[in-house]
C-alpha cells in the first residue's frame, strides 16, 4: 500500500495495465461487433450485444485507467511480495507443458510425471510417497473411468491407456 | 393441502434409493470440501458436474445440491477446529468458533453449529415450499423485459458486493457476457467470436471456464503461500450444547435465520454477507459486545444459521424465475441446462416431480448432515491433517479429468488451464472471478431477452421503464451503480467489500 501514497506517474503500475489490457479487449469487442453487424435497433444483429457491451467495457477499463493515473496503484512487484511466486509459475510451466503432451502421449503417460512433478516441485514430498501416489492415482483414475465409467481417456501415439 | 400432497410427491421421489444415494454422495462430499481449506463448493461442484450427466435429472441436481449445503455446514468444523475457513461462508465463525475450541469449547461451537445449521435449513425449506409455487405463478407474467431488467440487477448487485473496485467488477462481468455469446447466434445462427474453431461453434463450456478460474486458479494461490494448521488436538466433547448454550443461541440463531433467508434470496445475496450480516446484527445487539471475538457462542450460532438459511433461499429466484443469484446457483442452472431443462416459473407446474423432489430431498440430505456429521467429526479432524503438497496434485488431476470426461474433448482441458492462469492474474491484481462466471451464465439469456423485448416493443427503448417491475429493477441497479460515488455509500460499501476478503 505504501506505493499508493506515491501518486506519480508509474510505467509498473498494475492497476494502469489491468485497465490498458480492459481497453484493449473493449475495443477488440466492439470491433467484432461492427464486423457482425448491428442490425437496427427494431431487429438487432448478431453483433448489437456485442458491440454495446464493447462500449461499456472500454468505459468501466478506461475508469480504471484515470483512476490509477489520478490515485497511483501498487506496482506489479508489491502484488507478489512475501509470496511463493515461484511456486505457482512452477505449477503453471507444468500444467502447460502437460496441456502439450496430453494429446501425443495420452492421459497416463502426460498425467504420471505431471503428478509427479507437483508433488515434488512445490513443497516436495518424499520420493517414496510421492512415487506411488504419482503412480496408483492416475492409474487408478483411468481403471475407474475406462473399465467401470466406460469413458475412454486420450491413448496418445503409443496407445497406451 | 395442495402444498402438503406435493410435498408427499417430493417425498416419494427423494425417498428413491437411487435419490437417497446421490442425495447422501452430495452432503458427504459436500461436507468433504467444506472440511477441506482451498477447495470450495464451486470447485466441487464444477468438478461434479460431468458426473450428474451419468443419472437422472432429479438424482444429478439433489447431489449438485446437496454439495452446496454440505459445504456450508462443513466449512464451520475447519473454521472452529483450524482456524482456517474451509469456504468463504465460513470466514466469520474462525472469530469466535476457534477461541472456543482453544478454551477447550470445541463441542458446543460444533454442536451450536451443525443444530444451528439444521434449524436455518429446516426454516428455510418450508419458506421455500411456501414462497416457491406463489412466485412462480406471479412470474409466469413476466416478459422478455422483466427477465432483462432482473438479470441486470443480479448483475449490478453482485458487482456492486465483489470487493475492490466496482469498475473492475463491472468489467469483469462486461467480459463474461462476451465470453457467454461466444459461438452460435440462437437467431441467426451466425459464428461469433469462434475464430474458425469448430469446437467453439457450441460456445466456451462452463465446465472448464468455472474449473479454470476457481478450481485450478485457486490451487496455485494457494501454492504461494504456506499453509499453516493450527489444528485443536484435544478430545472434542460435550457436542450437545447445555442450556446455558441453547439460552444463548436461540436468538442469533433465529435472526440469523430470518436474515440470512431475505438475504439469500436476493439477487447477487448470499451465505458470505448473511453470515457477516448476522455477526454484525448479533454484535450489536448483545448487552456485552466485548465478548464478540473472545469466545462468545452466539458469534457461532448466528452466522451459521443464517449461512445456511442463505443456502436455502437461494434456490428461489432460480427455481420460481431461472436466474441464478449468485455462482453457485449460476452452476446448479448450468447442471440444469445439461439436463434439458430450464428452471423458471413454468418447472413447478410442468416437472412437479423434479421441483418437489429437490426441495424433498434438501430436507433429507439436512438430516443426514445432522445425524452422520456430528459423529463424524473425528474422521473430519483426521482429514484436516491430509498435507495441501499431497492434496492440490490430487486436485488438478481431478479437475483435469472432470473437465475431460464432461466433453470428452482434450480442447476443454487447454481452456481450462487457460483460465486457471487467467483466473489467478485476475486473482493477484484485485479483479474478481465471480461476476464473471454469473456473467457468462446469464450472458446469453440476457442477450436473448434484451433483442426479445427490442423486435417486441418495436425498438422503442421506453418499454423497460414503462413496465413496473422492469422499473424498479432498473431503478434499483441505476441506484447502486451510482452509489459508490458518494463518498457516504462509498465507505458503506467499502465495508462490506472489507468484511468479505477477511
């Protein structure tokens, strides 16, 4: 809070950005609006909600905007101070490297390390839990959901699972 | 007697073994994700979800249910054991339930709690069989107008409650209602939105949009922090409370009723403010306001009744009119949806059987709560001492495989994890998830009706003001947009924003 004292001009303010980020998505709304067509107001378009509600968007961001200008805001830093920040992106890199191995390698052999990884990454635990709940839980899993559920887990190239 | 022979009807449909499995399912993992710190109702009921597909519409949407109020009367044991809240609705029973346990007075505030609990959601079921079926005959009146102006209401309302900026809250729910049109036009048929993806012609899901951004997004703000379990080691007795207990209690636990059903009921209301609602109600009107936050009992009693009576009476505006008024509710239409079929005015009268079934089973599955949980307890404790490092892998792989088996589609699990980081940035710098998700939900009925009562009344823009329930409606939300910026109302909700983020 003690950067909001300091109401100058901050390039890191993150209140500046969310709402630069709130304008831009506002004016990409109201764009595919005008693209789709507004119809008239008797028989409104496919894009009359959207375009309206562009407008409304880049109205409540750019409040935003004046109000981080006008009254300051914590930097992008001060949003993670005494946090575990690393933990999280740890977490993130594993989730998006598993969404790129889900459909080559198939449920088992993406969810296996995945669940490994989480258990050891963040707060580790010891290798001899962590193995066999890495293990048996996706295993598991995927007995219940295929042998009793009859759903059928991605197999991946190697039709595993 | 028309309401007592439907009540039998409900009766007859809850009492199936297969309803009393589901309805049991619902209110023990209900009460599971209560116990449970960092997993909530909504993660739990999302993750769900697919699982209601398998069953029934009544079975899937009494154990949908049954979760919700689960959680609530679940949340107070970590809240009092823990010091922890096990879901938000719970935040205010930490205060004075934990300094009960500590003074050795765990039992009674559990026992105050689960009968308190009971009580509300006795109360608040027999309002909702009598408030319900009325409603709905009022509401079978309502044009695409009325629908328009409620939901921008619910909107408002819950905008309006979310902590932090208001206009990052009306931003957040500009952005649901954008996500919520995605896809097909219901008119024209024209893609929106879809960016030549076939699996976006359907829409985004809410399955992984609401498992994104409160399941996932959720397990990695708690990753940051270190979860630390101040749990009470001594042996829980005396879990009936003596009289003294009881003389102390019926009152905040009545008015909690009362105030956590009117509040329940509203658009955008819920179990979070009620239960504030009550603490602070309570606190004024004890002669010894001291003792509020040291131990005091009906710091318990208060809060978790009307909590509970909120659960209950949430159900109304989305069974009598088919809005939700808050996320939760949001989920239990879109378990609806899944099924076919719209809640609203008409259910009660065209599917008597699912509507009375519900209500029937609601009661049951607060029996069950009552007459198993209080035994319980000790595995609950038990429970509370599973690590959160073994616990949230465990959670995204749940939340991974509920998202995939709801569509069989690997593309929903990527939107998932998409929203998950999504949700957690929004989380970090102060933008809130939950207008967003009533947004998404609404987004398209609101659209619908919005063009509806347009091509209706011929363009003319005059037809939500000239109806008198579109009015006040509109009224009512032009009133709290504008609120905050008068700097009396603006501290007033500041306050309230304040209570909630504790």
């Amino acid at each position: 809070m003690s950067d909001q004292s300091n109401v100058k001009f901050r390039l890191n303010n993150s209140e500046l950005w969310g709402g630069l980020i709130g304008l831009a998505l506002g004016g990409f709304v109201i764009w595919s609006g005008l693209k789709l067509k507004l119809g008239t107001i008797n028989d409104p378009g496919s894009g009359f909600v959207l375009f309206y509600t562009g407008i409304l968007m880049c109205l409540f961001a750019a409040s935003i905007i004046i109000a981080a200008l006008t009254e300051g805001g914590p930097t992008f830093g001060s949003r993670w101070v005494n946090t575990r920040w690393t933990k999280p992106l740890l977490v993130i890199v594993c989730l998006v490297a598993f969404s790129f191995a889900l459909n080559p390698l198939g449920f088992l052999l993406s969810a296996i390390p995945l669940m490994l990884l989480l258990l050891r990454v963040v707060d580790p635990v010891r290798w001899p839990l962590a193995v066999p709940i890495a293990l048996l839980v996706p295993l598991g899993m995927w007995w219940i959901l295929k042998r009793l559920l009859l759903i059928q887990l991605p197999s991946g190239i190697f039709e595993i699972g | 007697m028309d309401t007592l022979v439907n009540v039998a009807h409900g009766l007859g449909v809850a009492l199936q073994p297969v309803n009393l499995i589901y309805c049991f399912v619902g209110v023990f993992i209900g009460t599971l994700v209560g116990v449970l710190p960092g997993i909530g109702p909504i993660s739990a009921m999302s993750l769900l979800l697919p699982i209601t597909l398998s069953g029934t519409p009544e079975s899937g949407i009494i154990m949908m249910a049954g979760i919700y109020y689960g959680s609530m009367y679940g949340g107070s044991t970590t809240s009092i054991l823990v010091n922890i809240p096990g879901e938000a609705a719970s935040v205010v029973t930490c205060i004075d339930g934990h300094q009960m346990a500590k003074q050795g007075r765990a039992g009674p505030a559990l026992g105050i709690s689960a009968f308190g609990s009971f009580f509300a959601g006795t109360f608040a079921l027999i309002a909702l069989m009598l408030v319900a079926p009325k409603l709905a005959s009022v509401a079978i009146a309502f044009g695409p107008a009325e629908y328009f102006s409620l939901m921008v209401l619910g909107l408002v309302v819950l905008t309006f409650l979310t902590q932090g900026s208001m206009a990052k809250a009306l931003l957040m729910a500009c952005i649901g209602v954008v996500l919520g049109v995605v896809g097909l036009d219901s008119i024209t048929a024209q893609p929106r939105l879809t960016f030549g993806r076939i699996e976006l012609i359907d829409g985004i899901g809410l399955v992984p949009v609401v498992m994104g951004l409160f399941g996932v997004a959720e397990v990695l703000l708690n990753t940051e922090q270190v979860i630390k379990r101040d749990i009470i080691n001594t042996r829980i007795t005396h879990l009936l409370p003596s009289r003294e207990d009881w003389k102390a209690s019926a009152g905040p636990m009545s008015r909690g009723t009362v105030l956590g059903f009117f509040l329940g009921t509203l658009p955008g209301g819920g179990a979070v403010i009620s239960s504030f609602a009550s603490y602070a109600l309570e606190k004024r009107l004890s002669k010894t306001p001291e003792r509020f936050g040291n131990g005091a009992i009906e710091g318990v009693a208060g809060p978790e009744a009307a909590n509970n009576a909120a659960a209950g009476g949430a159900f109304i505006p989305l069974m009598t009119l088919g809005i939700p008024p808050n996320v939760v509710m949001a989920l239990l239409l879109g378990a609806f949806v899944i099924h076919g079929l719209q809640p609203g005015p008409l259910m009660i009268t065209q599917n008597p059987g699912l509507f009375w079934g519900i209500v029937a089973s609601m009661y049951i599955g607060n029996l069950m709560l009552l007459v198993l949980n209080l035994p319980m307890i000790g595995m609950w404790v038990q429970l509370l001492k599973l690590p959160y490092n073994i616990l949230f892998p465990l959670i995204i792989l749940f939340t991974i495989i509920g998202v995939y088996c709801s569509s069989n589609n690997v593309f929903d699990v990527y939107v998932m994890i998409a929203f998950g980081v999504i949700g957690y940035f929004m989380r970090k710098l102060g933008y809130e998830p939950a207008p967003l998700v009533l947004a998404f939900v609404l987004g398209p009925m609101l659209e619908n009706n919005l063009r509806k009562s347009l091509i209706l009344s011929q363009g003319d823009l005059m037809t939500f003001v000239q109806r008198p329930i579109s009015a006040v409606c509109l009224a009512f939300a032009l009133m709290l947009l504008v609120a905050p910026l008068l700097p009396a109302l603006r501290k007033k909700r500041e306050l309230v924003a304040l209570d909630e983020e504790v």
